[in-house]
C-alpha cells in the first residue's frame, strides 16, 4: 500500500529529452534522418542556479518539479531526520508488554503459566516486561501473591536479555518498601509504580529509592500528573528516569518531555495506538498488551532500521486487535494469550472498581467475541 504517489507530486507533460542528449543520440545514428530527433524547443534556456538552494538548477517551472520532486521512498526515507530521536545511550527502549496474571480455575495465582508467558514473551523478542501493573489486576493480588509471582518472573527471565520492571504500587508506603527490596534482592532490573495513595510523589519515589539503591524508576503517570510535575520528581529523585506516560493526551506531552527533559526515558501505553506517532515524537517504546507482542515488537525493530514501511504494515496488524481489547478488557486480552496457546483458560478476578482506564471491560467476553478475537488473530498472526 503507498502512502505517497510514487511519481510527482504536481502533474506536468513529461520532460523531453535535452538537447546535448538529442545530439549525442543523432551522432551516434549517422546520416540516418529517419531516426534522428528534433530538439523539442528551438532555443532551450540555460541552467540557472535556483538563489537559495546550491543543489537545484532550474530550466523551466515543470522541469524544476521533476528536479525537486522526492519519491514515496525517498520522503520516508528522509522522516528518520525529522523524527525525534529517543536518548542512545538509555538502557531501557522498545516493547515491554505489560504481563498478565494467570489464575487457576480455582482462583490461585498460576506460577507456572506465569513462568511460561515469561518464556513466551522472550521467544516474541521483547526488550522487557513489566509486571504486576493495571493489566495485570494488581489490585487483586495479596502481598504474598505479588512477591511469589515476582520472584517466579524474574527466576525465569534469567540468562534472557528481557528486563523486568516490578510494579510496587500499594496503598501502604511499608508494602511498597517491602516489594521493592524483595525485587531488588531477586534481580529486578528497574521498579515501576502508579502515584501513591496518602503521600506525596516526592516522598514516595524517595523511600522506594532508599529501599533499592542503584535501580532505576519508572512513574506510571496517570491522573492529572502534569509534564512539568514529573520532571520535578526526576530532578528531586534522580533514580525516577523511566516514565509511562498515560496522563492526559499522550502526543504533544511526548513532545513536551523530549523538548524540556530529553534525559528521561519515555514509555506509552493504551495499547499503543499511536505508536508510529510516538516514536517519531522521541518515545523509547511502548507498554502493549503481551498477546501481540511479537507484532509490536517487530514492529518497533522495523522503525528503529529505518525500515518505515515495514514498520507501519506490521504495526497495522496489531493495531487492528486494539479496538477488541477495549470491548473486552482484560479478559480479551487473556484470551488471546489462550490462542497462543500460552494461558490455560482467560478467568479474571473481580475488577476493583469497574475502571481502571483503557481496560475497562465495556462488555462480556461471549462466544461471538471470542469468534471475532479468533478469526482477526487468523488474519494478522506472523
């Protein structure tokens, strides 16, 4: 599919052959009038140089269209110049889904079908995880669920080059503290956490960094956390250096942070539906679901080679599961992990409080929509 028209961009005749060219052609004919050519214009103007562009002659108005005219390949070509670039020497960019959380029909934390959506996900070639966070229903999680389900992940991660984030956000400041020196101890690569309940950002991120020294910070910032007010905390809490953007509207704050804070480490959410626009606004990556991972991952790595077209078309067969995983929430996004043969069944908990933003369940997983997942899975899988 071209997203631009290969030929001009203005319609013009099509430019005749050049003097000197009709002349050498004629020489090399000999005395053969028949079939030699006529200049196409008695007297052809002379190269000028255009005043302000060195590179750039003109002759006339449409030959001066084809001199300038950029193809389809060469315009995206050129994008990769004008797109924001995410910071080279970041240690953390591209795909880290966020992880689901498994349960038994019995209602128990699966540790062993979290251990394989682990394999799974490193097997799709993602650059991390992220777990547990709203996708992963921590709210219904006990503490002791939380540390066996984080101490699983990251036992199964080792000796891959996925890293993991491990979400500590609670209502208690003691449990946040306790979950983050658990991970720690258990080889987290970075810690990631909702705004807290009860104190400030400042007075949190600092306890949480006193509690795992030496590991990064990421901020799921969500609510009406202004651009400005996450950059303060990174200045007062130099390990916040990750953030997940998902408060208000996601581009022109993506802009915002590259332009006054290009140090920090920007992630998306919301499934990514605007990933394409992300990243060429200087976001490092994206938080998808984990069930297309590959999708998004290659992808990511496609726009990353400055393979733009490619990139798009893959990301269009991700982005066409996105409106089906706002319909069905968090059981949708299970149920294509039971596609893939990764989730035994796609049983969720009892939602907090009904919303919990982009995966609120606005209707039941019924057959017809598990028809609808299974026949668009079909249609886009690698």
């Amino acid at each position: 599919m071209d997203l631009l028209p290969g030929n001009n961009f203005l319609a013009c005749p099509i430019p005749q052959p050049k003097t000197n060219s009709i002349a050498r052609h004629n020489r090399s004919l000999g005395s053969s009038p028949s079939l030699q050519l006529s200049p196409p214009f008695p007297n052809p103007p002379q190269r000028t140089k255009h005043p302000h562009i060195s590179n750039i002659h003109v002759e006339s108005p449409c030959d001066r269209i084809a001199t300038v005219t950029h193809t389809r390949r060469t315009f995206l070509a050129s994008t990769s110049l004008l797109a924001a670039k995410p910071q080279p020497n970041s240690a953390f960019h591209g795909i880290y889904p966020i992880a689901q959380t498994p349960f038994r029909d019995d209602d128990t934390l699966d540790t062993e079908t979290l251990k394989k959506q682990t394999a799974y996900l490193a097997k799709c070639g993602v650059h991390g995880l992220a777990w547990p966070q709203l996708a992963s229903e921590f709210w219904s999680l006990t503490i002791e669920e939380r540390l066996k389900g984080a101490e699983t992940l990251l036992a199964a991660g080792k000796g891959s080059s996925i890293k993991i984030m491990i979400g500590v956000q609670s209502g208690n400041i003691d449990e946040s503290i306790r979950m983050a020196k658990h991970a720690a101890k258990h080889g987290a690569h970075a810690l990631i956490s909702l705004p807290p309940e009860g104190t400030t950002l400042p007075a949190f991120f600092k306890q949480i960094s006193a509690a795992a020294p030496g590991l990064p910070l990421c901020l799921q910032a969500v609510g009406k956390i202004t651009v400005d007010e996450v950059i303060a905390l990174s200045r007062d809490v130099p390990a916040v250096k990750i953030v997940k953007d998902e408060a208000g509207v996601t581009l022109p704050r993506i802009t915002e942070f590259h332009t006054k804070a290009p140090q920090l480490t920007i992630f998306t959410g919301a499934h990514g539906r605007t990933m394409i626009d992300e990243l060429l606004r200087g976001a490092s990556g994206c938080m998808p679901a984990a069930g297309p991972a590959d999708l998004y991952t290659r992808a990511y790595n496609q726009w990353r080679q400055n393979k733009h077209n490619e990139a798009v078309r893959t990301f269009a067969r991700a982005a066409v599961l996105i409106p089906e995983f706002e319909q069905y929430g968090i059981e949708g996004l299970k149920y294509l992990l039971m596609l893939r043969g990764v989730f035994p069944n796609h049983k969720v908990r009892a939602p907090r409080n009904g919303d919990v933003g982009v995966l609120a369940t606005k209707s039941k997983l019924d057959d017809q929509g598990k028809q609808a997942l299974k026949t668009l899975w079909e249609g886009v899988s690698l």
